[in-house]
C-alpha cells in the first residue's frame, strides 16, 4: 500500500466537515492522539453506512461490498479496487459528499493502516461486526418491526453499541487510567450506544417509514393493545402513545448509563467528556421533545434548535469535570421523561 501522506490527512479532515456537522463538531475536543484515530473511525463507519443506504444496491451487492470493505480496512484486500467497484453503483440517494468519501477511500485507509495494533484491531472489529449485522438487519427490512426487544437491542448494538466499544479500546489505549475500569465502560459503553441510536429510532420514527424501514418492537407495542400495522404519523392512539412512553423511557435509563460512562473517565480528561456529554445532552432533549409531543408526524417536529444546541455544549462544557453538577443537570434535563424498570443485564454482547 502506499504510504501515508500529510494530503491523506488534510483529507481526512476536510471530508469529516462535509459527511457530519455533528461529529465535526465533537471529534476535535478530543485530545489529538485520539482526535486523529477517531476521526478516521468515524469514516470507516460513514463509509459502511454509505453501503448500507444506498437504495440503488441489491441485497446482494450490499453483502459482496460490506464484506469487500472489511477486508479493506484489515489489509486483506484492496481499497482502490473497493472504490472502482463501489463508486459507479452509487445513486442519487447518496449525498455528494459520501460519493466523494467512497472515491477517496485509499486516503482514509492509509490512515487506518498507519495505527498502533491495539487501535487496528479496535476499528478492524467495528466494521466487520457493523457490516456483518447491518446486512443482516437490510435483508429483514420491513413495516412490520423488529419482533420483540431483544432485537431491537441487538440491531442497536450493531449500529451503535459496538462503535461505543470500539471507541473505549481507543479510550483505554490512551489512557492507564481509564485502561483500570474497562470492564465495566465495555458494558456500560453498549448501553451508551443503545441510548443513542433508540432516541434516533423514535425521532426518525416517520422518515424511516416513508422509505420502507420500522425498527420498533412489536412486543412493546402489542403489550400495551396497538397493532403496528395501523401506525400511521400523528397518532393519537392511547396505546401507540403509552408504548412510545415505555421505549422513551427505555431510551432515558440508557442515557442515564452514558453518564455513568462519562463519569468514570478522569475529571481532567475534559476533552474526552465533553465529546461524551455533548452528544448525551442533545440524545436527552431530543427525548423530551418527543415525549411532550407523541403525536408528531415529521422528525423536523422534534428535532432540538441550534439554541438548544449551543446551550448544551456550554453549559457541560463549563461544568465537564464536575460529576455533583452533571448529575443535577441531566435529572433537571430528563425530569418528566417515563420511568420503566431496566436492566443493562439483557444487552447483547458480541465479544
């Protein structure tokens, strides 16, 4: 492979601005051994995603290519034939910058190969079990649900809980510190994830719809009396609102972990923190948008203002270190989202 170049490098942080305004925002409070390593997973991440939600790709070609990416970022096979097969495949659907992203992928890869082993492995092992599992979930893709809980855990797992592993091998291997307490961040990072990716699924609850996708669990929705084949946007139904009620509060309780998480990294790694509590601030407003508005029938209804934005990064970026504060600022956050008995004990593990 050709070796890295510091052109590979001004790539890569040009094309963060451009496929993520969220992660490029969050990814620079990192301190810069990190910032580098995880800007570059986060690509590898776009770049299967990328796969995944193209709608002009076949089941099969999805498979043949998230398979042939994994094999690029181990080493196993090549990143300039990935794009040549990749690129001409790709339609409309995909926004420009992820065309761009999928024809630059040997500049990402260069990047990836030029890690220390512990991060290799880390960002080797997100994307096969991401590819792996989102192919998986793409060939089951339907209106009708994920059949019970245990599967939307694990569908969460494959789209978010294993990037929160991946993320605390980076973490651990930066850190001795942090190293001291990984098996409980390992567990506590799967929940983070799960947290994340829920409050997405009931924000985009609507968007996924009008293209052919339903993550929600119809256990949860056939306890409380509602057939998931009458969901329609804007419902009003009783027990559609009563089983969004039970998920927000499924969803809140695993936010409630990601400060756990956030709260066991060392009060001065306050860049680490700050890319953590970023992220959980916006998961917990948007919750409670939602949960003061369960009749929505469009994700632009309950997304958070820029306001809001900026004022959650101020106020955890003022108080990052202070753990007493933190806590009072998310049960303040979070007060009014439904209480519901949880265990992290039924997350999935794929270690």
């Amino acid at each position: 492979m050709t070796s890295l170049t510091q052109t590979d490098e001004q790539y890569q942080d040009y094309i963060l601005q451009d496929v993520s305004r969220t992660f490029a925002l969050t990814i620079p409070q990192l301190p810069d051994s990190l910032r580098r390593v995880i800007g570059n997973a986060y690509l590898l991440c776009r770049i299967t995603d990328t796969i995944e939600d193209d709608n002009a790709l076949s089941i099969a070609q999805t498979r043949q290519l998230t398979d042939m990416f994994a094999d690029v970022v181990r080493g196993t096979a090549s990143a300039e034939e990935f794009a040549q097969t990749l690129y001409p495949l790709l339609s409309s659907h995909t926004i420009p910058a992820e065309h761009d992203l999928i024809k630059n992928t040997a500049s990402v890869i260069r990047i990836t190969h030029s890690f220390n082993t512990t991060q290799r492995t880390a960002l080797e092992r997100c994307v096969r079990i991401m590819a792996k599992g989102m192919a998986d979930y793409q060939e089951t893709e339907s209106l009708q649900g994920l059949p019970d809980l245990a599967a939307m855990n694990q569908y969460c797992y494959f789209v978010a809980g294993v990037v929160g592993e991946m993320l605390t091998e980076l973490f651990c291997d930066y850190s001795p510190q942090i190293n001291a307490h990984k098996a409980q961040l390992m567990k506590l990072a799967v929940s983070f994830g799960q947290g994340l990716q829920m409050t997405n699924i009931l924000k985009d609850i609507w968007d996924d719809r009008k293209r052919g996708a339903c993550w929600l669990p119809q256990d949860i929705l056939s306890k409380h009396g509602f057939n998931i084949n009458n969901l329609q946007p804007g419902m009003s139904d009783p027990g559609f609102q009563a089983a969004l009620g039970e998920l927000i509060g499924i969803a809140r309780n695993h936010l409630h972990n990601a400060l756990t998480y956030t709260c066991m990294i060392p009060p001065h790694e306050k860049g680490i923190r700050r890319f953590c509590l970023w992220a959980l601030g916006m998961a917990v407003l948007t919750l409670n948008k939602i949960n003061r508005h369960r009749d929505f029938s469009d994700g632009t209804q309950v997304k958070i203002s820029r306001r809001s934005v900026k004022a959650t990064v101020i106020t955890t970026s003022l108080f990052a270190g202070q753990d007493r504060i933190l806590w009072l600022l998310f049960n303040r956050a979070a007060h009014g989202l439904p209480a519901v008995d949880f265990s992290t004990a039924a997350l999935p593990e794929f270690r």
